[in-house]
C-alpha cells in the first residue's frame, strides 16, 4: 500500500511541474500535512487537498478544527470568522485586528460582543483523530469555554508573524553552486536540478537532473526543512542526483539575496540557486 500511495502522489504532482502558480500546496504536504507510514492515507490527503483549496476559492485566510467536541473554525481576514460547534451552533462575525506577538508567536483575535476569544499559537500540531498535520496550535474560549485544536494558514502571506521576504521563496529556482563547486562543472547545462516552491500548500517539486521529485516543505523568517521527498526512478550515471537530494533532506536556514536563494546548513551556503526567469 505504501508503494501504491508513493505512486499516486508522483501522478498527482508530476503534471503539475511546469506551473509556477501561488497556490501551497501542499506541499504536498507536509509545511503542514505529512503523509507517512500510520498517517493520513492518500485519499484523505487528497480530501484535505481539495477542501483547503475550496476554502481559499472562497476566501478564507486560516482554517482549524478540533475534537470533543467536534468544532472547525474559518477566518477571512479581511471579511468574517465563523466558528462551527458539531455542525449545530455557528457563530459568524467581523474579524478584528489581530494582537500579534512576534516574540511569543502568537496571533490573538478578540470579540468582546460575542464572549470569543481566538489564540492562534505558532507551534506544529495535529488533528488528534485524522492526524492532519497543523502549523499552528489554536485555542477558542466562547462564553468561558475552552475550545482546544490544530490550524494553518491556508494562504501563506497571511501570516503575520512572517517577514515580507518569505514569499520571495514562491519561485522557480535552478541551482548554480553545489557547496562553492559550480553546477556546470558537475553536470550540463539542461541537467541542472529545478526547485519549485509553492508557499501556500507547502509542497514542493522540481527535477534533481535525473529525476522528477516532488516534497514537503516548513519555513519560518529563517528555518526551511524539506520532507516527504520522493521520486521517479530513471538511472542516470552521471547526474548530481544523489548529491543534491542528499543536500535537501540536510539545510535548515535560507535567505535569498537579489536573484539568489541561498540554502544553508548553519551559517554554511550549502545550495545556491537563481531565479529562473
């Protein structure tokens, strides 16, 4: 079954490379969905996939649900909050503007009138029943009651607790410098590896110059980790495969300069890329 699932996946996110749209994405997931061994299966991945990009359709900015009782929660920051409790109570309102500690992380939305307050806590989470993956731990007390579950922002520049610079990395990047050794020098030019970011279902995909691969992605103002990786199997001799989907499971830090997207392990640039076009 993990085969079948692993198959599915390099089905669903192949055609899809030549496409630079903003739209995260997954990641497939996991910035904020995983997709592994004892997790959520393939058809509920796809099932979240479709239904965060719905509720984007539609507006809205950040969704979260928990358990026991069952309540989700959709908020469009520049229109309406609803909070849902077991599909019997909703509770529609104006959003406010938020309280935003940068230090803590932590995104609080107050509403006086109806006895609502909204915590949304920067911290990985997960849906304690389905085990979708979450960025965001997120608290709502109504009327004195504490509501406790797991979120994401569904649109990626939302956030406010993220420099401007974060949606830079929604691109298409070729990689010039492996280390401080040029790319040209290890492979030809149309073998150089492809890394396409997508911010807002974190997810990426590109081509390791043999193969098509396609990933998870989580970032922050400097952390990035890339996950989930997989990939077609072509043999290809003498390509910098191996060498640079090795370097993808290990940077930690980026930071893009002008044209340039510096990957890092440490303060070390590990992978350098420029922007394609």
């Amino acid at each position: 079954m993990k085969l079948l699932s692993y198959i599915f996946l390099i089905l669903l996110f192949l055609p899809s490379f030549s496409s630079a749209e903003t739209k995260c994405k997954i990641i497939f997931k996991p910035l904020n969905d995983s997709l592994d061994s004892g997790d959520i299966s393939s058809a509920d991945y796809q099932g979240i996939f479709e239904r965060d990009e719905k509720l984007r359709v539609n507006g809205i900015d950040f969704w979260a649900a928990g358990n026991e009782p069952f309540w989700h929660l959709e908020l469009d920051i520049e229109g309406n909050t609803k909070f849902s409790l077991m599909s019997k109570v909703d509770v529609l309102f104006a959003t406010p503007a938020p309280e935003t500690d940068i230090e803590n992380k932590t995104i609080v939305y107050k509403y006086p009138e109806y006895e609502i307050e909204i915590t949304f806590k920067k911290e990985n989470c997960s849906d304690d029943m389905s085990g979708e993956k979450g960025t965001f731990k997120t608290e709502v007390i109504l009327k004195g009651k504490l509501y406790s579950g797991c979120g994401k922002f569904l649109v990626f520049n939302k956030d406010p607790l993220l420099k401007s610079d974060v949606g830079r990395l929604n691109d298409i990047w070729v990689l010039e410098k492996y280390k401080d050794i040029p790319v040209n020098t290890l492979v030809e030019a149309k073998d150089s590896p492809l890394l396409e970011i997508h911010l807002n279902d974190c997810r990426i995909m590109g081509k390791n110059s043999c193969n098509s691969f396609s990933g998870s992605l989580e970032v922050d103002d400097e952390m990035i980790k890339f996950s989930k990786l997989i990939s077609t199997k072509m043999f290809c001799p003498e390509s910098m495969e191996s060498q640079f989907m090795d370097a993808l499971h290990k940077v930690n830090k980026w930071e893009i300069s002008g044209m340039r997207l510096f990957l890092k392990i440490g303060e070390e640039n590990y992978l350098t890329f420029k922007k394609i076009d």
